[in-house]
C-alpha cells in the first residue's frame, strides 16, 4: 500500500522518534502556558485526523507526510500526560498514581496486538486481491512466488506476533515487583513548582 522497504521502516522508526521528541519539547511551552488538558485534546485531535487520512492514502510520500505528522503529536500527549498526572495527584500519594497510571498502561497493552491481529485476520484476503491484481505476471494469469506465498502465511504470522506480544506483555505483568522497571517512585516533584 505504501511500498515501503524495510531499510526505509527503519530510517522511518528513527525519524518518528526524533518527530515525537521534537514534538514533546515544543508542546512543553504550551503546557506551561495552556495546561495540559489542553495539550492532550489538541495532540488526540492530531493523531486521530492523522490517522484517518493516513488510511485513506497511499504511496511512500503520503506515509512519510502524515506518519511523521502522527508521531509530532505522540510526544505531546505521553508528556502532557504525565505532566496533567502530577498537577493533579494528591499530595505525597504521586509513587501510587503513577504505579497506577504505569499499571494501567500495561493492563491494556494487549489490545495493540490483538487489534492488529484481528485486522490482518479480517482484511487479508483483501489486501492479496490488490497484491494479486496489481502484479503484471498476475495479471496475465501466471501465478507468481509473492502471490502464492502472500496467503494465509502471513495471516498466521500476525497472529503468532500478537500472541507472542500479549505473552510478553502479561510475563512482564506478572513479574517480581523488584524486576519491574517503571516510574513509581523515581518521579517526584516538589508540589509547589507545580502550578
């Protein structure tokens, strides 16, 4: 759909990042200003018009325009988020919201691979009609490797992804408390240089 290598889903990975810090520190201005409330309905607004549009595109161009668009805003929203957490914990309790916010976080990390799972499921036999029909030697009637091997192989790759990814994600949950690694207790901030 938009004929990416998989040298350019790296060099795009990096970019996203450098996108979303860039974003995180240039949104930072208006959370002092604004709030983070604010910021975080702007940056949800950004994502899911992103997204949308993203959805209806195709080609390298358009991926790389509106993906990096989507990842200016990732930044923002996981800042402000954490940002609108602490300006709204109660005093000497900010160690318990942020196990929280960490826990919850890592309760619905399921869904992300489960969805993708259930996509590719749903909607695989129509992304190899398009392969199939798009491919000249298909066109012609001569069955071609990518046409044979895009079946239910890859079908069955995503869903092995998402299942090994909802393993990891409930072995890391059901890890000793002195395994874990997370933001309980290492983020505290004195509540006056709140405002």
């Amino acid at each position: 759909m938009y004929g990416l290598t998989k040298a350019d889903v790296l060099i795009f990975g990096v970019a996203a990042n450098v996108v979303a810090a860039i974003g995180a520190v240039a949104a930072g201005v208006f959370d002092d200003r604004l709030g983070p409330k604010r910021v975080i309905l702007v940056s949800l607004v950004g994502l899911i018009a992103s997204g949308i549009v993203l959805v209806f595109l195709s080609g390298q161009r358009a991926f790389w325009i509106f993906g990096l668009a989507l990842c200016q805003f990732v930044g923002p929203a996981q800042s402000a988020s954490r940002s609108f957490l602490i300006r709204v914990a109660p005093v000497g309790h900010e160690g318990q919201m942020f196990g929280l916010y960490t826990t919850t976080g890592r309760v619905v990390s399921f869904l992300a691979p489960m969805l993708f799972s259930l996509f590719a499921k749903l909607w695989g036999s129509e992304v190899r009609h398009h392969r199939h029909r798009a491919h000249p030697r298909a066109r012609a009637g001569r069955p071609t490797a990518r046409s044979q091997s895009a079946g239910p192989g890859r079908r069955a790759a995503a869903v092995a992804l998402g299942r090994s990814m909802i393993r990891r994600s409930v072995t890391r949950r059901d890890a000793p408390a002195s395994n874990r690694q997370g933001p309980v207790g290492s983020v505290c901030h004195p509540r006056s240089a709140v405002a």
